[in-house]
C-alpha cells in the first residue's frame, strides 16, 4: 500500500466524520445500518490498536451498544416493542443477539399478507444473513482487540439464530438450503431465493469463531457448499470471496486448523476469484464514468485485496498462499491502489451516486485504506 501514514490519516478522518453524521459521537438521529456498522466497528478498532487513541475505543464501544438496542430492537413506526427476540427486557440485555438483527432498512419489512415487489424490498427492513455474518465477524475480532469475551458469546448465539432462521430443507431427505432475506421476527421468507456466497460467508466466520458449540451449523453449511459455484464479475462479490479465501488461508495458518476441510476449499476460492477478476476485466466497468459507478462495490474489491497483500507481504505467510493460483492473484494486489486512489478524489466524491450512499462509501474506503482487523480472524 502506497503511502500509509497518509492512508491512516484519510481513515481516520472519514471515520470521525461518519461518527458524528450518524449519531454515534453525536447528538443527531441514530443512523445504524448493520452492514455498514460492521466494517466501522472493525475499522475503530483498527485505528485504536494504530493510534493508541482511547477515543477509538469508546467508539467502539458505543457502537455495539447502539447497534444491539436499535437494529436489536422492533423499529419506533412498529406496532411491536422491545427486543426482536422477544425476550424480555432484561433478558434481552444479557442476549441481545438472540433473535438476529434487522438490516436497518428506511421502510418497514412487508407485512404477511403484502405482495412481494421486487424493486421496492430493496428499500425495506426484514434480516439479511450475510449482513449478521459480518456483525459475527466484528464481534469476534472486537472481543480479541478489546478483551471483551462476551461479544464472542454473542457472536455465536448470533450465528446459531441466524442459522436456525434463514435455513429450511425444501422436503424430506434433501439438503438443506438457505433463504435470502427473513422478516425481522425470523419466522417467514422475504426472498426465498437463496444468495450465492452466503453459506461460504457463514461457514468461514462460524468456522474462526472456533467453538465446538457450532459443529452442527459449520457442518450444515459445509454441505451446503458441495458443488458450489462462486464465479462472478460483480467487484463486490469478488471482494467477498477474496475475503473468505484470506480468511481460510489464516485459518489454515493456526494450530486447530483442519485442512482436510479448509485446503479443497481455498483452491476452490482461488481458483474462482481468478476467473472472477478475469471476467471483471471483460466488462470494462472502470472505465465507465464515475457517476455511473457505485463505489461501495469497487471498495469491496479493495479490500478483499488488501486481505492478499497482506498475506503476500507477512514474514511467515501460511503454506497455501505459495501456490500458482494465489501468485496468479498477487498479480491484482495493486489494483486496491487505484480504487482507494479513486474515491479519494474530491471528484469523485462530488458525485450523486457517492452522496447517496455516503456512509457505506466512507466506511469502505476507510477499509480498504486501514484494513487490519477486518481482514483478520
């Protein structure tokens, strides 16, 4: 990476900005978005543990608390009240990840008997899995960072009620599969259609979180993958399956690895992101102007970047990154340079397309700029 004082810098201010817009080190309406919050609580930690600026750390605290009693919560325009789990509420602040959490959707979730309408459930509330496996993701490195233990119980329960949720066998003796997106309740489909990388999502966190407590779920989800395929030219799910294969390399690299499971599984992942950024080149999406273009999905690509440049520069790399396809990957390392490079520029940041997504634009940049925690399990 190019540059990463200054990089540090542009993360930390855009982080600063994001905390204050959203309400978080401010008196302003509570803006939470569970995706979004994910990365930031991984980028406030990764700013502590540079800086030593304890403001960090209250920030990540605070936004923890925030996330879990607003997006673990029925919404204030919802006939119901309290906790989604329906735990009461003293319960509920001792498991406050036991029912899921809601997206963080400006509409509420369709109601039982409302037609689906494909263009506008896109606008509305309900639970998307690969969002609370990102939420698991940022628990789990917040309790390592913050020495918290509890956030990794909750990341687990997370994990279990997500699982229970979103998975179903369509009838008996078939595998099983996964919906897409569940009503805030987790007790009816909002698209049944099931996301291509969600179950690899699940079963790579599931799997660093490290507890027997979910060889149930990892071993469900890891059927789930027979079969797989993981190929795309969208940048953000190239991004994603970077992500998982780093994070499969460094699990790989520990001591309670099992690479009978994990080693298949990281050819696999490779072998479909090099297809992937292939096809990407074919589309020639970069070269379309920038008000054509949605940053949050390049900078996904960044950072899934960034997790190999990381392995391709640590001193001790695991064993599986020295292989044809992982070196045909570091090829694509500086492409995370001109992205970031990209959506620095006052330019760009000038679009309507940036300001319409401003939050989750900054919160990625600043990702893909300061990438450490979020690209470690």
């Amino acid at each position: 990476m190019s540059d990463p004082g200054s990089a540090e810098l542009s993360a930390r201010r855009l982080m600063e900005d994001f905390a204050v817009r959203t309400g978080l080190s401010s008196d302003g309406t509570q803006h939470r978005y569970l995706w979004t919050d994910a990365f930031a609580l991984c980028n406030y930690l990764t700013l502590l543990r540079r800086t030593g600026d304890m403001r960090f750390r209250d920030l990540s605290f605070r936004l923890i608390d925030r996330v879990h009693h607003v997006l673990g919560r029925h919404r204030p325009d919802d006939p119901r009240r309290g906790w989604i789990s329906g735990l009461s509420e003293e319960e509920g602040e001792r498991r406050p990840t036991a029912g899921g959490l809601r997206i963080g959707k400006e509409v509420r979730e369709r109601s039982p008997g409302e037609p689906y309408d494909p263009g506008s459930e896109w606008d509305r509330d309900g639970q998307y899995y690969h969002y609370l496996v990102k939420w698991m993701h940022a628990l789990n490195r917040a309790a390592d960072v913050l020495e918290e233990p509890e956030w990794r119980t909750w990341a687990v329960e997370l994990a279990k009620a997500a699982h229970a949720g979103f998975t179903y066998r369509p009838g008996p003796g078939t595998a099983k599969r996964m919906y897409w997106k569940m009503s805030v309740d987790l007790t009816r489909p909002l698209v049944p259609s099931q996301g291509a990388h969600d179950a690899l999502d699940g079963f790579v966190i599931s799997s660093a979180l490290r507890v027997d407590d979910l060889r149930r779920e990892v071993d469900d989800l890891e059927r789930m993958l027979h079969a797989a395929a993981w190929a795309t030219d969208d940048p953000l799910g190239i991004g994603g399956l970077l992500t998982d294969g780093a994070w499969v390399a460094q699990l790989l690299g520990s001591s309670s690895s099992e690479p009978e499971r994990l080693e298949p599984l990281l050819a696999h992942l490779v072998d479909s992101s090099v297809v992937s950024l292939e096809a990407l080149a074919r589309t020639r999406g970069f070269l379309r102007p920038l008000a054509h273009r949605l940053a949050f999905r390049e900078l996904g690509l960044a950072i899934g970047l960034r997790a190999w440049e990381s392995l391709f520069a640590a001193a001790a790399p695991p064993a599986p990154v020295d292989t044809a396809g992982a070196r045909l990957l570091e090829r694509h390392v500086d492409m995370a340079d001109e992205i970031t490079a990209t959506w620095l520029s006052p330019a760009a940041r000038a679009t309507a397309t940036w300001k319409a997504h401003e939050d989750i634009n900054d919160v990625m940049l600043a990702t893909a700029l300061a990438p450490d925690e979020f690209i470690r399990v």
